[in-house]
C-alpha cells in the first residue's frame, strides 16, 4: 500500500530528526508529543520535501505524522 510506504519513510525521517526509536511515531502522534519544536520540524519538513521530490507550502499545517502523510500521499498522486 502506498501510504504503508509513505509513513515508513516519513517516519524513518522523523526518527532520525528527533534521535528516536522509529516505533515512538505512529500515525496520530504530534510532533509536540515528540518533543519536537519548531526547528525540528523546520527540518524534518526540508527532509522530507527532498525524500518526495515535493514542495511543502504551509509546514505549520502539519501537527501529526499523518498529516505529513497524507500531504505526501497528495502531492506525489498529482504527479
């Protein structure tokens, strides 16, 4: 499934950022439960917009793992 795909990178990608186990983020976890700040996701947003090949216009939308999901879901189907 492509959206099995999209999160496990997205998530490998927030591990990373954060220095986490992957398994702490799951789809409804926040960023804040993370304990990540603004620079954070500054950076996990620049990571993943080079992963996708994708533009990310409006990062403050995107409080939870699924939100970054879904907003990779959408911007890689219009292609």
């Amino acid at each position: 499934m492509v959206e099995d795909r999209i999160f496990e990178k997205v998530r490998s990608i927030i591990a990373k950022q954060l220095g986490l186990e992957e398994g702490k983020a799951t789809l409804t976890t926040t960023f804040e439960d993370l304990g990540g700040d603004s620079l954070d996701l500054f950076n996990i947003v620049i990571e993943i917009e080079e992963e996708f090949g994708i533009q990310i216009e409006d990062p403050e939308a995107i409080k939870t793992v699924r939100d970054a999901v879904d907003f990779v879901e959408t911007k890689t189907k219009k292609h």
